[in-house]
C-alpha cells in the first residue's frame, strides 16, 4: 500500500500502487505521476469536469460559516453525532470526503477530532483550506470514487451524496477504503418534495428521505446506528419559500442564493437557539423531520 504523508491513496487512472513523495507521487502501474502543490496532490486522471458548484461561492461561504445558523447548526449536529455514536472518535483519524471550504472540518479539529485529511473536486476550495487546516489534501476527479487505499478509519462527507449520480456505488467506494469497524458521518438535504431550483443551482441529483438513505446504506454493507432529521424549523419556512416561489420578489437563483447566505443578526440568533433545542431533544429521540438528515454508519468488523 502506497501512502502519501501518511494517506492511503492508489493511482486515479488505473487504481494501481503510488510511488508516493512527498513531493508528488508516480504510479507504478501506468507511470502517471501527480504534482504536489503546496501540500496539495492532484490526484486527478483529468476528469475535473463541470463543477457542481459556482466557486464564486467559495469566498463568501468562508465568511458567513462561523456566524450563519445553518452551518453552526450543522457543525454542532454533527460533533454531537459523533460523540454519541462514535465515542472513540479521539483515537480515530477523521478524513472528509468533499471538504468545500474547510469550515466544518476546521471546527471538528477545534473540537477535538483529529483530522488525518481531505478531498476536493475544486481546487478553489482547497486553498481555502489550506488557510484554516494544516492536513494532507488532495485534488480529485469529479464523478469517481475517491483514489483511496484501505485501512480509514472515519470518513466524513457532509452535503456531498446528493451531487453524487451512482450514491450506492459512492458508499461501496467509501465501504472499502474503510478498515473493519471503521465509521461514517455524513448529512444529506432532506424531503424530495423540497426539491427546487435551488437544488438545480447547486447541482443536486437528489434529496433524500430517511428510508432513501437508509437503503442506500444498507446496500453498500453498512450497519446503521444513527439516522435522523435535524433543522426542522426551516421545513416550513423552505415549504413557503420555494412552493410560493417569489417571497423575496421574483430575483434569479443567484441572488435568491445570496439572500439565504445573508446573515440577518436577530433572526440568525433565533435560529441558532432554536436549533440548540432541537439538539436536546436528538439527544433522546431520531427526528422524523427537518431540512437536513444525519448518519452514522460502521463497515461491521
Ligand atoms: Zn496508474
């Protein structure tokens, strides 16, 4: 097994064993070889594609993800998830599966999870990373299983499922770059019927229910121990917002992305206590609703 600053990772073209640096790493199968750029490996078989994601977005995103309830909602739904269902996550290495900008992964080293690395289709956002996080990263094509080697032991991959074609290959993928008895927290958007442009703009295949995810799951061969809705109180606002349409006056996607992304100061601290509630009540009982859905699931040993 090849490994590249201590990740597990194998060629993007032919899956083959690396020659790995640092700097770079070459394959010794099919003799492509992969730069490294600042701590950085562009493990890419050129494949980049059309980014499913403006990375215009990317800056603004690294402003409002400490302070926008919706990503401290999550962050703290997640850290909770973890010390409930993965109660030895300190002595595990986490690596996280579509990092985007880095925010919640910054956040969980901050918490005490340690962070082995990170993957992205968008070097954009890796070098947003790079300035909050001092891992491995890795460049890698979109669409395809992440160049992985086996022996993980936590992965997570959080709002990255749904841009997925094949999520039940994803997993699998996932599935076998973990060692036995290794973990998976990820979250999903929630509720097909709030599907909308909005999910168009963002390149979204899918919204999940519960059962959707559970299957999906249990299929690539893994053993579920938690599932469960978290951000209930948007539910109704998102029902309003996209079946009306035109709250905010008839704008384009764009800007309608803006204002989601705006901070409001009374409302954003409403939010976010409102969503603290929320956190207690997960703490005895698995949601049937809300915006968003949270799992943790283990390859079994
Ligand atoms: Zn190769």
């Amino acid at each position: 097994m090849s490994l590249w600053r201590g990740l597990a990772v194998v060629c993007p073209a032919c899956r083959g064993e690396l020659a790995a640096g640092p700097p770079g790493a070459t394959c010794a199968g099919c003799g492509a070889s992969y730069e490294d750029e600042d701590g950085v490996l562009r493990l890419v078989a050129g494949r980049l594609g059309v980014p499913g994601f403006d990375p215009h977005f990317f800056s603004a995103l690294h402003e409002v993800e400490d302070r926008h309830f919706w990503f401290v909602g999550r962050r703290q739904v997640v850290l909770s998830a973890l010390r409930r269902e993965v109660p030895d996550f300190a002595s595990r290495r986490l690596f996280d599966i579509g990092c985007g900008s880095g925010g919640l992964l910054a956040f969980l080293a901050r918490s005490g999870v340690p962070v082995c690395g990170a993957c992205d289709v968008y070097p954009e956002s890796l070098r947003l990373v790079r300035t909050r996080l001092d891992v491995p990263l890795l460049l890698v094509d979109e669409g395809r299983r992440p160049p992985l080697g086996p022996g993980y032991d936590l992965f997570g991959m959080f709002d990255v499922l749904e841009h997925v074609d094949d999520d039940v290959d994803a997993l699998r993928g996932l599935w076998e770059a973990l060692a036995p008895g290794g973990g998976l927290v990820l979250t999903v958007p929630a509720h097909p019927w709030l599907f909308d442009e909005m999910d168009e703009i963002a390149f979204h295949r899918r919204r999940y229910r519960r059962s959707d995810l559970r299957r999906a799951l249990d299929l690539a061969g893994f053993e579920v121990k938690l599932l469960s809705h978290f951000m209930a109180p948007l539910v109704p606002v998102l029902t309003v917002v996209r079946s009306l349409g035109r709250p905010f006056g008839r704008r384009s996607s764009t800007e309608r992305r803006q204002i989601e992304f705006r901070v409001v100061p009374g409302v954003n601290g409403l939010m976010r206590g409102v969503l603290a509630l929320e956190r207690a009540a997960m703490a005895r009982l698995a949601l049937p609703f809300g915006s968003s859905i949270v799992a943790v699931a283990a390859r079994p040993r």
